[in-house]
C-alpha cells in the first residue's frame, strides 16, 4: 500500500501542515484493496526525519475516506511527516515517501 502527503498551499500564520493523500488500491504484494479493509491511518511526525516521533491515529479509515488531516501546533522548523494505512487484519503498509514543511516565524 502507497499513500503520499501533500500540502495544499494555505494562507495565514498558524502554525500547521495540511496533509492529504489518496486511499491506496492495492496491497504491497499487488493485491487489490478495497476501501472496507482499511481501518485506519497512521500519520507519523517529526522534526527529526531519521526520528518522527510524533503520532496521529485517524480511525475508522473506510468511514472517514476524507483522506485529508491538519497537524497543528508546530514549532518553528523544518517538519516531516509519513502516512502508513493499516487494514482490518492488523497489516499496516509500508511507510510512504517522507515530506516535509518549513515553518516559518
């Protein structure tokens, strides 16, 4: 399963990242994937990319298909992020490709 990040461009100062990405369609191994498999997506952060510590859990992935998350209250700095989906059976994707953010003062 491959999800990519993405920043929509946004105005203002708030301190945040909008991440959005696509539901994926097919398994690791190139089976399909239907969206009442998925059970939820994991969005892990950080300022470290070699150590993204920081968590947020988005539950009931197959209901709340709006495959879009703020993240909120960031520092100052340079921000990464990746998105992994886990399936009713407790499979969890591969992470995807890192992003990242640049949040200014």
């Amino acid at each position: 399963m491959s999800s990519q990040p993405t920043f929509p461009d946004s105005s203002g100062r708030e301190k945040s990242a909008v991440l959005s990405w696509n539901a994926p369609d097919s398994r690791v191994n190139g089976d399909g994937i239907k969206m009442a498999e998925l059970d939820k997506y994991i969005i892990r952060y950080g300022q470290d990319v070699d150590n993204l510590d920081r968590e947020v859990v988005i539950s009931d992935a197959q209901v709340d298909a709006h495959m879009t998350h703020k993240v909120t209250g960031l520092d100052v700095g340079n921000w990464y992020f990746t998105i992994q989906v886990q399936d009713n059976n407790g499979l969890l994707s591969a992470p995807s490709a890192v992003v990242d953010k640049e949040i200014k003062s």
